[in-house]
C-alpha cells in the first residue's frame, strides 16, 4: 500500500482556516486521496476524497497538486468541534472488493478557543 | 438514514475470557470491515467481507479471532481467549460500492471498548 506522511499534531484557533498537509510521494496514477477524521471516543467519519482535481464539499476542501505527491486539507473556519485526529489516506479504485483503507496516525488537530 | 450499529460499546473481561462483538452494518452496504484500534494509533484492518464471504483476513490473528457474517448482513467478532494485547477498540464499517464514482467511502460504527485485564 502506498504511504502518507502526515505531521503528529497542529493547533488553529477558533473560526481561523486550517491546512493540514499530506504527502504521498510514492502515490500511483489510480490512487485516490481520502480524509477521515475520528472525534473522539467515536469511529472514523467520511470528510472528502479526489483525485486529481481539486474538491469542495460542506464539510472542506481538498487541494491537490499538480504532481499528486501532496495534498491539503483546508476547513475554512475551524470550530472547536473540528479538534480531531484527521487522516489521509490512499485508496485504489481498481480493488475488485472494495476500497481498503489503511491508516497511519494522522495529525491530531486542537483548535483553541 | 440509520448508520452503523455496534454492541455493546463497553467490555471488560480477565484474560483467557472469550468475547464477542455484534455489527449491524448500513442496510444494502455488501462490504463489511472490523477494524483494531490500539489506544494512540490509526485502526486495522482485520477482516473484510463482501456479502457473506470473506474478502481479506491476512491481519486477522486466527488462532484466538474469528469472524462470520451470515446472511451478508449483520457479523460478529469472536475473541477466545483473549489476551491482554487484545485491550482495543474494534471498530465495524460498511460500505456500498457505487460503480461509477471514484474511491468509496466507509462509514464507521461507533466501536467497541473492550479491557482485558
């Protein structure tokens, strides 16, 4: 499986955006780039995925460059309820049973008040 | 929409105890995952289903974990005995393969405590 390097933890204030940054050097050209974020004392949660174009939905944006050797995730105004660990992760469309998500640590996110 | 269902979300058993998990995935997902999540570290991946057949169970600790999902629909995740390492969260997720989009998103259940001690 293809890795990503996230750094171990970030801190933002409150309502100020956030970028949180990934690299995936070794990515191939039908690996998709997944976020996920786990809250705590829950399980994962679904944030955003692309793959070579950049993505908006409600929750962020996922900016993607022009190599696909990195990515960022932004949320535009930080809540205290976006303190979370988020992971980035590789996914291959050509899996013929479903995607398999294979997480590292992620970046813990603290957002202070 | 009703999501993952997981129970119960709290164990505490001695060592040597068995244990099980119950999963109720999202209604219509075909692909099913238990996932182990050691207190500071990202989940894996145990066991992957797809209706009712496993897919993947190269992490699966086979002497001491089995897993079954009959029916394609809900599974259980069975511990015996178990082992003070074995001290996790076991995470359930589903998902539903859409055929024309990219990727595939998994949803998470809220995940099982479990302490052996």
């Amino acid at each position: 499986d293809a890795k990503t390097t996230q750094p171990n933890s970030m801190e933002s204030n409150e309502e100020e955006p956030v970028h949180l940054p990934c690299n995936h050097s070794t990515i191939s050209g039908t690996d998709y780039i997944h976020w996920y974020r786990q809250l705590p004392s829950q399980g994962p949660e679904y944030v955003i995925h692309g793959l070579t174009s950049n993505v908006n939905n409600r929750m962020a944006s996922l900016a993607i460059a022009e190599d696909r050797k990195s990515s960022t995730l932004i949320l535009h105004r930080a809540t205290l309820r976006d303190a979370a660990v988020y992971y980035c992760i590789l996914g291959n469309l050509e899996e013929t049973s479903g995607s398999r998500l294979t997480f590292g640590e992620g970046t813990q996110l603290t957002v202070n008040p | 929409e009703a999501g993952v269902a997981q129970s119960p979300r709290y164990k505490i058993i001695e060592k040597r105890q068995s244990v099980a998990f119950w999963c109720n995935p999202i209604s219509g997902h075909a692909t099913l995952y238990w996932y182990q999540q050691i207190l500071g570290q990202g989940p894996k991946l145990l066991i992957q289903f797809q209706n009712n057949g496993v897919v993947d169970d190269s992490q699966l600790p086979k002497d001491r974990f089995s897993a079954e999902r009959l029916k394609g629909v809900d599974s259980t995740l069975k511990i015996q005995p178990a082992k003070l390492e074995d001290s996790a969260v076991y995470l359930c997720a589903s998902s539903y393969r859409p055929m024309t989009s990219g990727g595939e998103t998994q949803y998470f259940g809220p995940g099982t405590r479990l302490l052996v001690l």
